[in-house]
C-alpha cells in the first residue's frame, strides 16, 4: 500500500533477474499509483535497476527482455492516459519510459562493447 517503503524493503535485497513477473507486478503497481507515487515511481526503479548491466550475478538477456515489455507495456499505459485526459499521469508514465530506455541503451551498449 504504500509504494516508498516497498521500494525501499525491495532495495535492500538481492536479485539475479528481473523477471516478467515482476514486469507484471511492477506495471500493475504503477497503474494503481497516485500521480504523487507516479511521479517517485521511475526514481525508485531506477535505484534497483538501473546499474544492472553493471552486476555479474545478474541474467542480462532474461532481464533485458523484461525491461523491453515493461517500456512497451508502459507506452500503453500512457496512450490510455492521453485518450482519457489524464496528462498528468502521461507526462509521468514518459519520464518512466524515458528512464527504461536510457537503462536498455547502456545494456545494449555494455553487450555490444563486450562481443
């Protein structure tokens, strides 16, 4: 219920995949978001996944396959919001998109810098 101290909990633990599971749990959390959780919501996300590339125990390609269905399920989302007014909630589902796709960049630079 409330979205700061779940993140934070999350933060403190330990992963080696962000799974489409947890593309599902994370879409489904940002759609039941208030505009204030939306607008905190990329930053949280950011702060456990952004540096992935950069962990050795992390499955990059199950985990960039996640990240690439969270973008598209969020440009979804934000067609929704634009259809139904909901600007504010838009601009703050495209700074998410615009966060996800800086992370996807570095992982399909890092990949492509490593072949």
């Amino acid at each position: 219920s409330d979205l700061n101290v779940a993140f934070r909990e999350l933060s403190n633990k330990r992963y080696n995949k962000f799974s489409l599971e947890m593309e599902a749990a994370t879409i489904n959390a940002f759609k039941n978001a208030d505009n204030m959780d939306k607008n905190h919501f990329s930053g949280w996300f950011v702060g456990i996944w952004g540096q992935y590339s950069n962990s050795p125990e992390i499955e990059e390609q199950g985990t960039t396959v996640s990240l690439k269905k969270l973008r598209d399920d969020l440009n979804s989302v934000m067609q929704e919001y634009k259809e139904k007014g909901k600007n504010i909630a838009a601009g703050h589902t495209q700074n998410f998109i615009k966060k996800l796709e800086a992370i996807i960049k570095t992982e399909s630079e890092d990949t492509t810098v490593e072949q």
